[in-house]
C-alpha cells in the first residue's frame, strides 16, 4: 500500500501539524473552547487537505 508508505505519511505529518497549528491559534488565552469541536475540525481538515486535496476557501468544481 504505497499512500501509507516513506514520503507520503512525512506529507500526511506535516499536512496534520499545520492543521492542527492553525486550529490551536484560534484557541484564547483564558477562555473557555470546546475539545471535541477543535479535535473534529483537525480531523475534517486532514482529510479534506490530505485525501482529496481540497483546502478552506478553495472552489469546488
């Protein structure tokens, strides 16, 4: 299974840390947030950017 393999899971790493980076900068000193909010858009993020390529904003044609 090659997409599970060497380079590809080093892009899929850096494509779940930059995600979960912006995700995280959202978050505000002293106020409350949800965990299971943060950690689902992580997850929809990482598949959406990782799986089918597709990023925020982007067009869906």
């Amino acid at each position: 299974m090659p997409p599970f393999h060497g380079e590809r899971m080093r892009t899929y790493g850096q494509v779940m840390g930059n995600v979960t980076k912006q995700v995280i900068n959202q978050w505000k000193i002293g106020q409350l947030f949800c965990v299971r909010s943060s950690t689902q858009a992580i997850a929809m993020r990482v598949i959406l950017k990782a799986v089918f390529g597709i990023n925020e904003g982007s067009p869906c044609h």
